[in-house]
C-alpha cells in the first residue's frame, strides 16, 4: 500500500504552476491513500478532486469553512470510505 500526505497551502502562492507538477507528482506516485492538508473546497470547485482526477474517493472533514479562509483536511482513496468518523475537525 503507497500512502501519501500532503499540505496543499490552499490556493496560496503560484498555485497554477504548484498545481501541475502536484498532479504530475501524485500520478507518479499511485497513492492508494491520500491525507492532505489546508485544501480548497467550495460548491463550485474541490482541489483535491482537481489534483487526483475522478478515481479516488474523497472524504472532506465536516467542519470548517469552504473556501481558503480556513481550508480543510480530506483523505482520499482509491476505495470507497464508509463509516466515518470525523477526527480531523479543528478545536471549538
């Protein structure tokens, strides 16, 4: 099993250019898991499924906002998760 973790910094810095050698990277890779770290995602746009493409599963932690202002930490897989937990919220 290739288990990988990554923070993505949300849209911050060059993201156009982290964004294609990130999905360069992770396609050389094979992950079968994935746990990122401070990504995007709102009703229009989900940057792991961006970078990952659509054969991985993704699980988004419940809380937190949808944008960059407080982005979240998702695991993604190559296998359907079910039976969650939510651990990955941050504190009250």
């Amino acid at each position: 099993m290739r288990v990988a973790t990554l923070n993505l910094w949300a849209g911050h810095g060059s993201w156009n250019k982290r964004r294609d050698i990130l999905i360069a990277g992770l396609r050389d890779l094979c992950p079968d898991l994935v746990a990122f770290q401070e990504s995007v995602v709102t009703e229009d746009y989900d940057q792991v499924v961006d970078l990952l493409g659509p054969d991985y599963h993704v699980v988004h932690q419940e809380k937190g906002e949808a944008d960059d202002t407080q982005p979240r930490s998702p695991a993604a897989g190559l296998w359907e998760i079910s039976g969650r937990r939510d651990l990955l919220s941050p504190l009250a």
